[in-house]
C-alpha cells in the first residue's frame, strides 16, 4: 500500500513540475501577434540589441532598427494570414519556437530563439525559411 501511495504521489509531483514549468515557457502573446499580423515595430520591442537574422538564406548579424527594417520589408513582400507555433520549449535561461506562417505567397517555417536578459527574454536569433512541407 505505501508503495502505491509512494508512485500516486510521486506522478502528481512530477506532471505538476512539468505543468508548472511549461506554463512559464510560453512565447509573448506580442511576438505571436507581431508574425500574425506583420507588425515589424511590436516584433521589435523583443529583439535583443544585435539580432542574427536568417531569412530566406540571408544571413547576418543586424543591429535591433536595422533588423526592424527586414522584417517591415518581408512583411511587406509576404503579408501574413495566419501564424502557429507547432513546437516550443526551452530552459529557464533559453526559450525558442518553432512555427507556419503562412503568407498572400508563400508559406515559411519559422524559427526564433529568446535568452533571458535581465528578467526579460529577447530575441537573439529568428530563421525563416520556405516552407517546402505543404
């Protein structure tokens, strides 16, 4: 019986833990609206001081305005119609994100990943590649 009760509350602790820990690895409802709606300057309130940006096999380390300014300019060639996160995770220090946008074009995966500074976490890397799986 001490055994069954050992396992029972073993379990309840271990997926609380998990439960717990996942709910404060979520992603800013900013940054999920920013790539939904295309908004480069709510995006940017999240970006680290320097970014490295990869997008469409352009690659590079970018100061945070000029940063801004890519994305403005994608957003502009592709506007977004609907953006999911398909996969998330990290660590209390690192957090990334794995999601579809998809656009009037094209669809992409996208990909970014946030550090905690401070007490904030900003974004340090963001990926966006074509979307070659639909």
């Amino acid at each position: 019986m001490k055994n069954k009760s050992f396992i029972s509350t073993f379990l309840i602790i271990f997926f609380s833990s998990g439960i717990y820990a996942q709910e404060h690895l979520r992603i800013p409802s900013d940054i999920l609206i920013s790539f939904k709606t295309g908004n480069a300057v709510m995006l940017a309130r999240y970006i680290n001081p320097t970014v490295q940006l990869m997008v469409l096999g352009k690659e590079d380390f970018y100061k945070k305005n000029v940063a801004e300014t890519i994305m403005k300019d994608f957003f502009i060639t592709y506007r977004p119609k609907e953006f999911i996160i398909k996969h998330q995770g990290g660590t209390a220090d690192a957090q990334y994100a794995i999601g579809n946008l998809t656009t009037d074009k094209n669809s992409f995966r996208v990909y970014f990943l946030m550090k905690k500074v401070g007490s904030d976490f900003l974004i340090h890397q963001i990926r966006i590649d074509p979307d070659d799986s639909r």
